[in-house]
C-alpha cells in the first residue's frame, strides 16, 4: 500500500515485501496452485540437491516405469533413454539470442511498469513538496532511450539489444528539488509576504546612516528599528511637538504686542502705560499748548485775534488742505482701509471653510472616490486575470466546455468571499487615502491664505504711511496759509509762527509714535507670516510622511490581494493532485475491473481445471466494497451472502461472501492473501458461486 491509501504500483516495492516476508513468487505460486504447483516447485529446485533432477508425475510417461523421458511415439512404456539429434552452432546462437531477447523484453517491461508506478508516486509528490531536475531540466519520469555500444537507439535498422543500456536521462548526481507549483513552494512565497508585511508595519533594523545589519559597515550601536508605520507615527508626534512650540511662541509674540501697544498688566489686573498711553499724552500736551488750559488761551487765543485778518489767506490754505482730504480722507483712505478690511474678512471665511471641511470629512471624498475606483478595477482585473488562466489551464488539459464551466463557477464562488472583504479593505483603505490627501491640500491652501492675509497686513502698514504723509501735506499747506497771513496780519506772523511749530512738534511726535507702532506692527506681522510658512511647510512635512503611510498601507493591500493569489494557487495544487489521485486510482480500478470479470466469466462458466487443483482467487475483502448489503444469513457454519458493489465499479452489483468472515472457520482453506495485502476467495473450493445481479453501461 503506498501513503495514499491505493495499492501499491511498483514492483520493486512488491519484491521489497515478499523478502520481508521470506517468501518468494514460486512459494506464492506453489500455495495457489495446489498439488500441482507444489510437484512444479520440486521439480524447479525446492527440496532437491544441487545436481538431481527429480521429474514430478504429470510429467512421467504413461503406464511403464521408465524415469527418463519417453518419446511420444513410443507409446511408452519403453525401457532405454533416447536423447535428442545434437543442435547445431548456428541453433545454438539463436536459441541464445531469442533467450536474450526474450530476457531484454521482460526486463523492459518489468521496468516501464516499475516506472509507472514510481511516476504516479513521483506526481504526488510534485504537488505537495516539488520537481526533482537535474542540471539540463530533466525529470525524474525522464529515463532516457535504450541506446546501444554503436549509439543506434532501439527501433533503427540494427539495433543491438545486449549491448543497449539506458541514455540521457535524469541525472541524480545533479538532481535538485524544484519547488515551483508546488504546496512547499507557495509556503517559501507565503512566508515571504509576512516577513514583508512585518517590515511595513514596524520597520527594518537600520543604523543612523540607514545600512542594514548585512551591510559590513553597520554600525550596532546606533541600530534600531526605523521606518515603517511605528516609525511614521514617531514622526507625526514630532511634528505635533513643533506645533505646539509654534503655538506657544505665536501667543509669546502677542502678548507682547499687547503689552507694546496697551502697556503692560499692574497687580490690580489693569494695563497702563504703552504706545497708546504716548500718544494720548503727547495729543493731551499739544492741545494744551494750542488751546490753553480754559479753551481761550494760548496759541489759539493769539491766533484769534488775528484770525479775521488772515481769513483769505487761511481760505487758500484751506482749499489745500481740503484737496488733501478729497485725496486721501474719507473718500481716499478711508475707503482703502475698507477694502483691506474686506479682504481680510474673505481670507478669514475662506480659513473657516477650510476648516470645517476637514472637521466635517468631506475634504478628500473625491480622492476617496478616485482610489476606491481605481483599487476595485485592478482587483476585478485581477479576479478576471484568474478566470481567464483557469479556463486556459483547463481547456489545454482537454477538459470539456461543461468541466470548464463548473471548475469557472466554483473558483468565483470561493473567491466571491475574497472578493466582498477585499471591496471593504479597498473602501475603507480608499477613504483614508481620500481624507489624507484632502487635509494635505486644504493644510497647503491655508498656509496660502494665510500668506495673502499678512500680505494685506502689510498693505495696511504701507496705507497707514501714507496716510502719515497726508498729514504732512496738510501741516504743509497749513504754513502755506501762515505765511499768505503775514501779508495780511504782520501781527500774527509770530502767533502763526509758534502756532506752526507748536503744530509741527505735536505731528512730529503723533507721526514717530504711529510709525513706530507701524513698524512694530510690520515686525509681529512679518514673525506671525514666518510662523505661518513654517507652519505650512511641516503641514507638509506631515502629508509626506501621512503619504509614505498611504504607500504603505496600498503595499500592504498588494500583499493582501498577492496572499490571496498563493492560497488560489494552493488550491488549484490540491485540485491538480485530488486529479492525478483520481486518475490513479480509476486506471488501477479498471485493471482491477478487467481482472475480477475475467475471473468471475471463469467461475461461471465451470472453468480452472476442476477438483481442487490450483486457487482460483476474486476479491472478496471487505475493504474493498461498497453498499453492502446482507441477503442470506449462513446456517450450520455455512458464510452469509451479501450484494455488493467494488469500489472501482460502482455500476455493477454482485453476490457473494465477505472473506474476512471465513477466516477462523471450515472454509478458511477457501482464503488467500494477495501481494498487496487484500483477501482472496476461491470461490470454488468454497462451493458457492459469486453472481453478477446486474449491470448499469
């Protein structure tokens, strides 16, 4: 019996079992032929000593008692020995040669059968552990071609078989397993796949100049496990401790803009003092000096006086200065100062916006769409690619259209399970995908924004400056009018004078405070843009590596679809083989088939010599049967007959006995063992026909 549960195939793993049991074919022969196989056993060499010859008594001459032979024309009973006409050289040869042949022929046969046998063993184990080959490609099953001395192969014009030996075959010398299509070698490639799939999920050993432990410059003590998911999640944590020191540095700088501008927090929770302090207590001094301290005096009392005598002077200067204001006043600069308000708003809604996308999930569904698509037509491509190479295999195999079919249909229906879990994988993999790369572009239009918002801050820098200019045009025309008085008024001259200083150094000052708050508010507003390029380029950095992740995580969805693809071929392997097993054992159950018929018409029929010479044996094991059922019960120690089917013939049915139920009782003589270990019955000697209850073609 092989591994596999059949009967063996190969004789030498027969030869192998009868020396085991230290029996030899003419022993077996002898027991299952009788008196007559054991006179035939005596007369080949059992019993005898070297050099006799004992004659058995069905070969004796009739009648006389003459122990040599007799002639058949003598009718017997003659008394001397007469030996045959000497052969001559060329009988001699002949005989020889035809011997030789005939020897040549049974080797070979004895040897193609082996052969098949080892070749139908050899193709199970092809599928579960590989392909042994040689050097050149060749096979075990290839034996190579009877070749003789001369180098002619067997079947040309003269072909000399006793010098023939077997050439260019397998070559075990330089025999090595191949594992290719086999269970062993989709376990290496599965193998493969997790030790991949290991290195995405937590890294490789590197050192800080990034070799591998094989590079002979490794340096071990910096070696760690970097990249891969765990390590892209260490980056993201640093990027986010760079965030929140931006965060505290941004807060740092406004709080001290608050404190330049409305000063800085007492122990009573108030602010005093700051820019804004200057520049009312520098207003408050020049309105003072201006006015006086009752509204009457001062340079505006001085100025009053000589107020009517100067008015058409002033009237000029006025019209100056009202051009000034049409220019950059309420209809000029205020109006800018509007628009870059505006802007500012907009960039605000526009931040806000962003924002709410990203909290809502909705930046990045289109992506999301796109790779879902994108992953479920390659997987279908792929489930297609499948089919296709199955029909192919199938259709060179020579399996029907029908077969083809059916094979078709099984392998969508195991992968249709394959197929759903895959879809959601791909769905949700494609929506994180989808989600990443839309927060990276939402993060990258904010940065934008958030540049074009300080560039409208400088925009307003720039407006206020001149707005601090209009002012001085004003102050401009304002002398302008002061010195058209003098023509007017000499008496005001020096009142006009002290006015225009007193005006000129209350401006001044106004203009350097407001300048100064200008160019610090330039500088917070140049430090908060910095602040924002750099927060634009580790939001960046940060959808580089969510990128890597995204790669990663697709690499691991091909791992996925590849690990499928082995376990495919896995099953196509246990296919093939569930295949060769079957053609196996339906070629050995039609051998079988073929030999229980032929001895069942001889038991019929009356044949096998009568009496009780030689053993007519047919299977009768109970292993060997199905659908059994009992028809007779035996009495008086007579066996039970049964109906019956063989396992290699599920069409015909047969009645007779189970051989395992013989044994021990008067029929046991009736039981013999074959070579491959199954029972036997001789229906003869048991007295009992085996019958043939019917037959399905």
């Amino acid at each position: 019996m092989t591994p596999y549960g059949v009967p063996s195939f190969d004789k030498e793993e027969r030869s192998a079992k009868e020396k085991s049991e230290g029996r030899s074919w003419s022993d077996k022969v002898g027991e299952s032929l009788g008196v007559a196989g054991r006179e035939a056993k005596a007369a080949l060499g059992g019993g005898r000593k070297e050099g006799e010859w004992k004659t058995p008594d069905w070969m004796k001459g009739g009648g006389g008692t003459n122990k040599g032979y007799v002639p058949p024309e003598s009718g017997g009973g003659g008394g001397g020995y007469t030996p045959p006409p000497p052969k001559t050289p060329e009988q001699i040869e002949a005989e020889r040669k035809a011997k030789a042949k005939e020897k040549y022929d049974a080797e070979n046969k004895e040897r193609e059968a082996g052969q098949q046998g080892k070749t139908w063993d050899r193709q199970r184990e092809q599928a579960v552990r590989g392909t042994m080959k040689d050097a050149e490609g060749r096979t075990q099953d290839q034996q190579g071609v009877m070749t003789d001395a001369s180098g002619k192969v067997e079947g040309d014009e003269g072909f000399d078989f006793e010098s023939a030996t077997l050439k260019g075959g397998y070559d075990a010398s330089t025999g090595k397993l191949d594992t290719s299509d086999s269970y062993e070698g989709y376990k290496q490639e599965a193998k493969g796949l997790g030790a991949k799939s290991k290195e995405l999920t937590e890294g490789t050993m590197q050192d800080d100049k990034g070799r591998s432990p094989d590079d002979p410059n490794y340096d071990k003590t910096t070696g760690k496990m970097r990249g891969g998911f765990a390590g892209d999640v260490k980056k993201l944590g640093g990027y986010q401790s760079q965030f929140d020191d931006m965060a505290a540095t941004a807060k740092t700088r406004g709080d001290a803009g608050q404190d330049y501008f409305q000063g800085a927090v007492g122990e009573d929770g108030t602010r005093t003092g700051g820019a804004a302090q200057k520049f009312e207590d520098t207003a408050g001094r020049g309105a003072e000096a201006l006015v006086g301290e009752d509204g009457e005096g001062g340079i505006a009392g001085e100025i009053k006086t000589a107020a009517q005598g100067g008015a058409v002077a002033y009237g000029t200067g006025a019209d100056t200065v009202s051009g000034v204001q049409q220019q950059f006043g309420k209809e000029g600069f205020q109006k800018e100062s509007g628009a870059l308000q505006d802007k500012v708003g907009g960039y605000e809604s526009k931040i806000a916006g962003m924002a709410d996308k990203v909290a809502s999930g909705e930046a990045g569904q289109s992506q999301a769409a796109m790779l879902k698509g994108q992953m479920e037509e390659g997987r279908m491509a792929s489930q297609k690619g499948s089919e296709e190479k199955l029909r192919r295999e199938m259709a060179q195999s020579g399996a029907s259209p029908a077969e083809i079919a059916a094979k078709v249909a099984q392998f969508q229906k195991q992968s249709s399970s394959d197929q759903a879990r895959a879809g959601r994988s791909e769905a949700l993999s494609s929506q994180l995908q989808g989600q990443q790369m839309g927060q990276q572009q939402m993060g990258a239009a904010a940065g934008l924004t958030g540049q074009a918002m300080g560039a409208v801050g400088q925009q307003a820098g720039m407006l206020g400056q001149r707005a601090g200019m209009a002012g001085q045009q004003a102050s401009l025309g304002a002398q302008q009018a002061a010195l058209r008085g003098q023509g007017a008024a000499m008496q005001m001259q020096g009142a006009g004078q002290r006015a225009g200083i007193q005006g000129q150094a209350t401006g001044m000052q106004m203009q350097g405070q407001q300048g100064a708050a200008n160019m610090y508010g330039q500088g917070m507003q140049a430090g908060m843009a910095g602040a924002d390029q750099q927060a634009g380029m580790l939001s960046q950095g940060m959808g580089a590596v969510q990128a890597a992740g995204g790669a990663r995580q697709q690499q691991m969805g091909g791992l996925d679809q590849q690990g499928g693809f082995i376990d495919q071929q896995g099953n196509y392997t246990q296919a093939q083989l569930n295949d060769v097993m079957a053609q196996q054992t339906q070629a050995y159950s039609a051998d079988q088939a073929e030999a229980t018929r032929q001895a069942n018409a001889a038991a019929n029929s009356g044949g096998g010599g009568g009496g009780n010479k030689g053993f007519l044996g047919l299977f009768s094991d109970i292993r060997l049967k199905d659908s059994i059922e009992l028809l007779q019960e035996g009495m008086d120690g007579e066996p039970n007959i049964y109906s019956f089917k063989y396992k290699w013939d599920s069409n015909t049915t047969w009645s007779g006995v189970m051989a395992q139920e013989l044994i021990g009782t008067k029929h046991a003589d009736a039981v013999k063992v074959n070579p491959e270990g199954y029972y036997m019955v001789d229906y003869h000697k048991l007295g009992i026909p085996m019958v043939q209850l019917s037959a399905k073609e």
